[in-house]
C-alpha cells in the first residue's frame, strides 16, 4: 500500500502539492509578484508627486493607483508573504509534520492566489477600483464609481478572504493540536506565538470584512441599500463594519513581525528572549485591545465626544504592552554578543523605525489633536512607518534569516546589506517628511498640489527615497537569483546559534519534516540540548512508517470555480457584443458554472476518502535522511 | 489511514476524536462556527441600525406573520433535539438509530426552509421587495444567510447520510457526523438570535 | 536622582528646538504648525505636548540600542556563552508604569479638548450659524440667519464663534482649515455633523477637502475670510443686493439661460452651483486657477471653456458658447466685485 504513491512531476506538482513546504513558497512567490506589482503602483504615485502640478497621470488614474496600491500591499502582498514563513516555518518550529488540514492549506493558498488575479485583473478589463482601499460609500456605490472597478475590489477581496480565513483556522488548530510532546505553550517560540495570535485575529475579524464586502456587492449588483441613504441605508455604517476589521487586520500584520524579531535578536545575540512570558501576554493584550479601538479612525466622522474620548484612551493603553516589547527586546541585546548579517541588519532596523510608528500612533490617538492629523499626509507617514518600517523590514529579517531552511542556500551578504541600506535610508527618506508634509496641511490621497503651499521640496525628497527603495527591493531580487544558481549548501544550523526545532533537520526540510518527532525538555529546545552538549533532539518515538496526505487538484479546481463565478456575478448586467456570451453571463449561466466547479469540489473530497500514503522506515534510510 | 479496518463493534467511545486528524476537525470546526459567530454578529449589528429605515415599505409590524415564523421555529428546534439523539446514537455506535435521527432532521430542516421561502414569497407580493429599503435589504441578507445555512446543511447531512451507508461508522466518517452536528446546533442558536430579534422585537416595533 | 534631573535638564533644549522647528514649518494660513485660532491653537498646544513627550521616549530608545549595538557586539574570539536571562520583574514594572504615567498627562488634555470641541453653538443666537454642504467638487456656505448662500469663500466676522452644521449633497467630504480648526466629516443627510471655531484674526485661511471624494479631490479647496464685523455686515448687504446683469442685453439674455440655470448672481439665477456675486475678488476660480495662473478673466475663461480639463470629473458642463459670448461673460463676471472689502478702515 505504501510503495504505490501517485507522484506528480513539474508544473502538476505545484498545482497539486499539499505539502506546508511547498505552499510556503507558492505564497512567498505569488505574495512576491503581487508586492512587486504594488511597489510600481508606489513609484508610479511618487513620480506624480514629485512636483506640483506634474501630468504623469490623470485624476482618475492616480485614485485607481492608490486604491490599488493599498489593497493589493495589503492583502496579496504582505499578508501571503506572512502566509509564506507561516507555512515554511511553523510546523518545523513545533516538531509536527505537516499543518492539521494540508488539503485546506492548499485551497487556502489557491483562492487566495485567485482573488488577487481577479482583483489586479481589473486593470485591464473594466477599470481599476478607485474609492481608496477603504472604499468609504458614497464614492464606492454604483452612482459615483460607475465602472466594474469597486465590483473586482469586492469580489475579488472575498475570494481571497475565504483562503486567509482557512488559513487562520488552520494554524491554530495545528498548533493548539500538533505540538511536539514536551511542547507546552509556554514553551512554543515567539514566532509561533504570534503566528497563533495573529491566526485568532484572523479568525474574528475576517468573517467581519467579508459581511461588508458581501453587503457592498449587494448594493452595487443587486440594487440594495445598506448603504444607500436615499432609501434608508446608512454610509457611516460601513465605515464601522470596515474598521471593525481593519483595525485587527493592522495587527494580524504588525504581530508575526514581532515574532520575527524576537526569534532574529534572540537567535544572533546568542540569549534566550528576556521577558518571554510578559512578551507572551503583551502580544495578546494588544491582539485583544485591537477589537477595541475601531473607532480611532473614525474620530472626525461625529460620533461624539464619549465615543471619542473612550477610544481615544483605549487606543493609548496598547502603547503600554507594545512598549514592553520594544524594552523586552532591547534588553535581550543587552549583555548578548550581536552577530551583524542581514537579517540581525533589518531586525535593528525594525527597532527605532517601529518606535518612531508606534509614537506617531499615540499622538494619532489622541483624538482633538487628530481632528488635525486625520486623512493628512501624517496618517500616511505612520502607518507607512508601521507597515513597512515594522512589517516589512520584520518579513525582510525573517526571509534573509529562514531563506537557507526554506531553499538550502544562504543568501549573499553583501547584496543582502546592500539591500538593508537602500532600502532603510529610501525608507526613512521617503516617509520621515511626510509627517511634517501632513502636519503643513497636505491632505492625503491627492492627485496633485499646487505650488506656494510649503511642499514641493519634501514631496521631492519623499519621490527619491521611494526610487531607493525600489533600488533595494532590486538588489533583493537580484541577490534572490545569484543565490539560486549555487549549490544547496547549507548546513542543518547554518547560523550555528539556532534556538528552536527547524534548525534542528536538513535545510531544506525533508518531505516528512521529522523522522522521528523530537521530545522538547524547554523553552529554546534545540538550544538547551546543545549547551547540555547533545547534537541531536532527543526523540519521542521509535522510526516507524510515516503517514502523508495525497496531493490533490481539487484546490486549485474550487479556486478557479470561484474564479470564474465571480466574473459571472460581475458581469451579470453587462451587455455583450455575442449574444451567446450575453446569455451565458445575463442568466448568471457562468456564476452558476464557477459554483458547481466549487461546490463539485467540495462534494469530492467529502465522498472520495484520502487514504493518504506512508513513507516507510527503508525510504528514509535511503535517502539518507536522519532527524 | 486504517480507518476501514475498525469494525463498528471496535470503535471507542468517541469515535470522532479517535484519530489526529479527527481531534482536527472537531477542534478546527469549533473555530468555524467562532468565525461564523463573528459573521452574523456583524449581519445582527446590520440589521439593527437599519430595521427602522423602511422607506415607503411596509414595516415589520405589518408584514410578520408570526404563526408561520414560530412554526418553522418550532420544526428547527425539534430539529436540533434530533441531531442530538443522532449524536449520541453515535457515541453508543448504533448506525440504525443515528441514520433514522439524522433522516429526521433532514426533512424537519426541508419543512423550515419551505415554510421560509413559502414566507419569503409573501412578503414579496406585499411589496417588500429585497431593494424597497434598508430595512428590507438587511432583513432578507439576515434571515436570507441563516437560510442558506440551513440548506447547506440540509445537503451536507444527506450526502452524510448517503455516505455512512456507503462505508459504515469508522473513524473517518464519525468526525464528519459529529461536525454536522455542531454545525446544526450552531444554525439553531442563531435562529433563536432570528427569532427575537427580527420577529419578536419586529412585531413589537 | 540627580543625575535623571540632569539628564531631563539636557532634553529641554532639544524639546525648545524641535518646537522652534515644528514652527518654521509650512504657511501661516495654512498650517497647524502655525495655528491662527482659539482650537488650533489648543490642538498645537496637545500636538507640542504629545511630540514633546514621545521624542523623549525615541532618545531613550535610541540611547539605549545605540549603547547595546556597541557594548555588545560579538568580537572575534569569542567563545563564551552569554548569561540566559529569563527577565526582570524590576524592570518590567519600570517599563509598564512609566508608559501609563505617560499616558495618563496624555489622556487629560485629550479628554477636556475632546468635550470642548464638541460644545454645541447650533442655538446660539450670537454665533453666527454656517450649513456648510460640499458637492463634488466645491462647498457651499449658507447662513440662515443673513439669508445668504455663497461657495467657496466662506466670509466670517473676526469677534464671534462659527457654528457650523455640515452635510453632503453627494459623496463624503471632510471641511479642513488647518490653520484654524482641524477637520470635521461631512456625511450625508441625517448624520449631520456639528462643529464650531473662531478666527480672532483677519486675514484669508486655507481650507482643504479631506476626505477622497472622486477624481479631483485634490482640487476642492476653499478660502475662509475673516474680516471686522463692520466689513461683514457690509458683505451681507452686499450679497443681498439685487442682481447685476450684463449691460448688452443679448449677453444678458445669453447668461441668464445659460449660467443662471444653476447659479446665482445676488437675488438671481439656481442653486445648483456656486454662487457668483463678486466672484471678480476671489483669490482664485474654481478653487485651483490662481493670480499665477493668469487674471481673473483669463483664468474665468479657461475654466468656462473646458471646466472637466481644469477638474476632472467636474459637475460643470461645457456650455455651448460663442467665443464673443465667453469673452463677454467671463469680463461680466471679472468685473462683478463687492466692495466690502474696501469699506470702513
């Protein structure tokens, strides 16, 4: 039974993979060429700012790039690049051979893929969305925005949120279930901490978005009005539903980033994590007041000053657990021996520049000083400062440091500093003015300004440092292919101070991840074996056959079903040059194809068992792969 | 997986939390139905700030029939005491009385889907068309989500049903059986929610 | 403890030169930096004081990483391996109660600013009562006590509060005059927002749309002029006066059908843009062509010309008109100027 394992080769086996591993990569690739979409968006942006009055491109252009720009960093860029070290890493981390549902992982990953295209393909058919990535109604209603632009935005955000939300079931049933014994929680790794935060922030506020992205798609295709003041509905409400999500959706961001650099510093100052229980309990403090302070983006829209003055409180109290992290971390530095590479670089990095967020939040906070800073270029500077200057020098930090797990080979590192330097000075120089542009009285999202207002020296400077950023995410990519074409060299421990359980199998992980699981006697597992002087983990079970989950295409089937059932929701009203292609679409013949797609899917794999198949203890000697 | 060589007499106690995979599910459903709690509590807020915007529609109190709706809540609710003893035939391994409850609650959840889209069908004759009005769109979305719910679970539990026949109780299907459960409980708790809000506190006005 | 004191001691002066630059910053009639009235000046005063606060929290976080990168970088040869600490209570404790002690002189000015700004003058009969409504893309002032409407220059008196009520006529906009008050949304009707503020100061303020409201978002600015009660009453009766129409009575009958439809020129004309009763003063037309840009009749005319050119997505339509009936129409317009300005002292 074992030895007769249906294996796909090439392109199938990427489309069918159910393996943690692979689906890792899948999404660093696919979240790769999404933020590289989103990066042209930003240059594009800075180039029409560069000067006032500049015609690079039109008022309605400029609005679609922006929407664009945010949607798409935002959910296909970052949140799949967080997917990705989620996926590569987590498992390895807690000694488990694959995530609870490999099946759900890889529909996760294909409706999330899905969506993204279906969203980015808006630019070429229909128009791009253009009513902000907030897509506050009025402007995002059918009246004012009347292209299929907001339609991709809805639609395609849903399709996408069904993978994230899969995604954040997933890694908290696994680590909740498939830890290694001896793991307990106060014994998991930092990352896997806030990946298990993260995934419970995922879990309750996704479900949300997706109410007002189904209540949005009512109001614009079925003639609803949720939102349609004329018959009642109410357009404030939507910025509630959307912020009741897209606050925690800053966290389900910023928290993995605090993971990465708690495992980063700890790992090359050679120390256990100072404080890690109050580092525990600040990252669920601030996942948990994160349901609580929607309304902070919400102080000039007149909700009152009670309502104000309590979010305004509860808003400033997260600076106090976020504060016990960035102090936790200084500290851990604190009497360690700090290796520099690029990873340590962009952990460093992430410091000040997080801090210098974070404060910019309080001040935000406060709401009768933000009647000043709201919807100015001062928003845009802090939460560029938090997203970018926290999150994305966080994923930058945990790429450089799990890249040899994930491929077996090192990055260079001299392009890998190279890569630090432009970016975190194009950073800094692109986003530092912005504060003062905002506090000048430059409004946010505008397409132009004039001259004689105080801004055209900083809007300059804030254009180059985004082309130096751009220079550095180059030099990324080109340090991505050089490292390619070497060998797969790197040693089990490529950093010789690896703490926890990935560092503890061959770079890249085996199939199966573990030969035998290890048994984990403490906090940094690996680390305490080693200064007991053990090489190896102690294992919890004796080498036996290995059971896999089957690779399968019914993933990829059900996305592309409700790929298509989206394009047929969409175009429902359309009129069309065929009147075949007008019937298909006008009866909602297509919608109904994509549906059947999905739903056959999910008929299949709910009759047709996966027995699954086992890699016996022979194979594994074979291969000469020993835990 | 050597789920197929458990005969019916060899399972244990809780045949659904038998295996990693089973443990999996249950516990991997539980947060489900916390995301889906999330979902309606935003559909409840919806309705909520909305349900007095009636425009030139007709309200509440005019429209609600409340005999049918506590029909069709009286068929959901005994629906919910039929998935349980299902349940527990489950746990005593009895596939006979498990599929004849679970029959039973197949078409008690047809009986309520037809009395909601009989109700359905009404209201809209009477001019309360899903576009009249706030209130009106937020209604139907509600109610209209829940009963969406229930016909996929009215779907999910035949093909069950079908399914047990097929390969018998083992620890692969127990999982599925026990999950369909929950999720039936869950539909029911938030037709109770449906059904105080939207109806009780509807007719009030 | 002298040594803390020493060391807040040696921030002072850098808080005295930040605030010195923050001030430098940006145009008086247009930054917050620079606030020109009661509540701007309020929200500088919580800005200073939350900027002051968090740069000494950024030196202390940059102090103390600065020290580590140095003090504890790996150096060759070494081979020991650093003390694990698990934590410190002690420490712990410092770095959760400061943050609170922080915050806590944070949330008091926080709070009382909160419940002043949202002080409600929409009965008071000595404020002087705007309903400011915002359209795609310009505002509109009326003041139902002088029985007045106007767009895009709102005119008020320097001795009395501003009580304004907003809403839209389509889209969410927000009303943002940064040098004067901060900004308020405007929602649609039935979620009216209400706000007030003062401008002690004469002089003409800018104003901004701050709220992305469709393609030219960007170009919704606005003037507030604050002028003596003596000039502002004149205003009034100004606007009120009856209407001037073009002397040649064929370009009078022209405009009349065709700007009048949806303008207004003192008692005259629609509603459905603008006002333009002494659009020949204003600093600039449709809120972006500027005296840079050309004179008022050259910049009436590019703007009537092609008005989707100058804003695009403008509600404006091209009216079909003569060249003779353009040039005629925007010298009319160029020339139609109150004196108030000029009035008294």
């Amino acid at each position: 039974m074992a030895h007769s394992v249906k294996r796909y080769h090439g392109l199938m086996d990427w489309l069918t993979t159910v393996d943690h591993k692979k689906i890792g990569i899948l999404y660093l690739l696919a979240g790769g060429l999404f933020f590289l979409i989103g990066g042209i968006e930003a240059i594009l942006i800075r180039i029409q700012l560069m000067q006032p009055k500049l015609d690079f491109v039109s008022a309605e252009t400029f609005n679609e790039l922006i929407t664009m720009h945010g949607t798409t960093m935002i959910f296909l860029a970052v949140m799949p690049i967080i997917f990705a070290l989620m996926n590569a890493i987590i498992p390895l981390q807690i000694g488990a051979r694959d995530v609870a549902f490999p099946f759900l992982n890889a529909l996760g990953f294909w409706t999330f893929f899905f969506g993204g295209v279906l969203l980015n393909l808006s630019w070429v058919i229909g128009g791009a969305p253009d009513a902000g990535w907030t897509s506050y109604m009025p402007l995002a209603s059918n009246t004012y925005s009347n292209t299929h632009g907001v339609d991709f935005y809805s639609i395609g955000l849903q399709i996408a949120g069904i993978g994230t939300l899969l995604g954040g079931i997933n890694f908290l049933v696994t680590i909740i279930n498939m830890r290694a014994p001896g793991m307990s929680f106060m014994r998991m790794p930092m990352f896997t901490w806030a990946v298990f935060i993260t995934s419970a922030l995922i879990l309750f506020a996704f479900p949300a978005i997706t109410v007002g992205l189904v209540l949005l798609t009512f109001d614009r295709l079925f003639g609803a009005n949720f939102f349609e003041v004329a018959n009642g509905g109410n357009a404030v409400l939507w910025e509630h539903i959307f912020w009741i999500f897209g606050h925690p959706e800053v966290y389900i961001l910023i928290v993995p980033a605090f993971g990465i650099i708690s495992e980063v510093i700890s790992t090359f100052s050679r120390k256990r994590l100072f404080g890690y229980s109050s580092m525990v309990f600040a990252t669920i403090l601030i996942g948990f007041l994160g349901f609580m302070v929607w309304a902070h983006h919400m102080f000039t829209a007149g909700l009152g000053p009670v309502a104000n003055a309590l979010f305004s409180i509860a808003t400033m109290l997260i600076a106090v657990p976020t504060g016990i992290k960035i102090f936790n971390w200084l500290f851990t530095l604190w009497g360690g021996q700090l290796t520099f590479n690029t990873s340590s670089l962009f952990a460093i990095g992430f410091i000040p520049t997080f801090v210098m967020g974070g404060v910019t939040g309080v001040m935000l906070a406060s709401a009768p000083a933000d009647f000043q800073y709201h919807d100015s270029y001062f928003v845009v500077a802090h939460f560029h400062y938090v997203i970018v200057g926290g999150l994305v020098l966080g994923l930058f930090s945990g790429l450089h440091y799990w890249w040899p797990k994930m491929f077996g080979r090192l990055l260079n590192e001299t392009l890998g500093r190279l890569t630090f330097w432009t970016f975190f000075i194009g950073f800094h120089l692109t986003f530092f003015v912005q504060h003062f542009l905002g506090l000048m009285g430059m409004p946010r999202r505008v397409f132009t300004y004039l001259p004689n207002q105080g801004f055209d020296t900083l809007n300059l400077i804030s254009s180059i440092g985004a082309f130096l950023m751009g220079v550095g995410t180059i030099i990324f990519l080109l340090n991505i292919t050089i490292t390619a074409r070497k060998p797969k060299d790197a040693a089990n421990d490529p950093w010789g101070d690896g703490r926890t359980l990935e560092w503890t199998i061959p770079s890249p992980a085996p199939e199966h991840n573990f030969t035998q699981i290890p048994l984990v006697r403490g906090l940094d597992a690996y680390w305490k074996e080693k200064v007991a002087g053990n090489k190896e983990m102690p294992a919890s079970e004796p080498i036996g056959p290995i059971h896999m989950p089957s690779a399968s295409i019914i993933p990829f089937l059900m996305s592309v079903g409700l790929f298509i059932a989206g394009f047929g929701f969409m175009f429902a009203k359309d009129e069309f040059a065929s009147s075949f292609v007008g019937m298909l679409f006008n009866n909602y013949i297509v919608a109904i194809i994509g549906l059947l797609i999905t739903f056959g899917g999910m008929f299949c794999r709910s009759v047709f068992d996966d027995h699954g198949w086992h890699i016996e203890p022979e194979d594994l000697e074979d291969k000469g792969v020993k835990a | 997986m050597s789920g197929h060589a458990h005969l019916d007499n060899k399972l244990p106690h809780q045949p659904e939390l038998a295996t990693l995979e089973g443990r999996n599910k249950v516990l991997g459903f539980w947060l489900f139905l916390g995301g889906e709690s999330v979902l309606f509590g935003t559909l409840f807020a919806t309705f909520l700030a909305l349900r007095d915007q009636i425009a030139d529609g007709k309200p509440g109190t005019e429209l609600f029939q409340l005999s049918t709706v506590a029909l069709a809540t009286f068929l959901l609710l005994t629906s919910s005491l039929t998935s349980v003893f299902a349940t527990q035939a489950l746990h005593r391994h009895n596939v006979k009385s498990m599929v004849n409850w679970l029959i039973v609650t197949v078409v008690l959840g047809l009986g309520f889907l037809g009395l909601e889209i009989y109700e359905f069908f009404e209201y809209v004759h009477e001019g309360h068309k899903f576009s009249t009005s706030a209130f009106s769109s937020s209604f139907y979305t509600l109610v209209g989500f829940h009963g969406a719910h229930v016909a996929f679970g009215v779907v999910w539990i035949t093909i069950l049903i079908a399914q047990i026949f097929k390969k018998g109780l083992t620890v692969v299907t127990a999982p599925k059986i026990y999950v369909a459960g929950i999720y039936w409980h869950f539909i029911d708790v938030v037709w109770v929610f449906i059904f105080t809000v939207v109806y009780l506190m509807g007719k009030v006005g | 403890m002298m040594n803390r004191w020493h060391a807040v001691k040696r921030l002072l002066p850098i808080l005295a030169g930040l605030a010195l630059l923050l001030s430098a910053c940006g145009r008086a009639d247009l930054s917050t930096l620079q606030p020109q009235g009661p509540i701007a000046e309020k929200q500088y005063d919580l800005m200073k004081l939350s900027i002051g606060m968090m740069t000494v929290v950024v030196v202390i976080v940059f102090v103390i990483l600065g020290y580590v990168l140095v003090r504890f970088r790996k150096r060759p040869g070494q081979t020991d391996i650093p003390k694990q600490v698990e934590g410190s209570h002690k420490l712990e404790i410092i770095w959760t109660v400061i943050p609170i002690i922080l915050l806590v002189i944070l949330v008091i000015p926080t709070v009382k600013y909160v419940f002043e700004f949202a002080e409600d003058y929409s009965k008071d009969k000595n404020a002087v009562q705007v309903k400011v409504t915002s359209h795609q893309y310009w505002w509109e002032f009326e003041y139902p006590q002088y029985g007045v409407k106007t767009g895009q220059e709102l005119v008020i008196p320097t001795s009395k509060k501003i009580s304004l009520q907003l809403n839209t006529a389509d889209v969410l906009h927000s009303f943002w005059v940064p040098s004067l008050f901060g900004k308020i949304d405007t929602n649609p009707e039935g979620t009216t927002n209400k706000a007030y503020f003062e401008a002690p100061k004469a002089g003409v303020y800018f104003g901004k749309c701050a709220e992305l409201c469709g393609p030219s978002h960007a170009l919704m600015d606005f003037k507030v002029k604050a002028v003596d009660d003596a000039k502002f009453d004149e205003w009034v009766k100004e606007m009120k006066a009856p209407a001037v129409l073009p002397e040649d009575p064929a370009l009078a009958a022209t405009f009349e059908q065709k700007c009048l439809s949806c303008h207004a020129v003192g008692d005259k004309g629609g509603t459905l843009g603008p006002n333009l009763t002494g659009i020949g003063n204003k600093q600039a037309i449709a809120s972006v062509l500027l005296g840079t840009d050309g004179t008022v009749e050259e910049n009436l005319k590019t703007w009537i010309s092609d008005p989707v050119k100058v804003k695009p997505g403008s509600k404006m339509p091209k009216v079909p008109l003569t060249a003779e009936e353009l040039d005629g129409i925007s010298k009319y317009l160029a020339n139609y100027k109150l004196n108030y300005d000029n009035s008294g002292n």
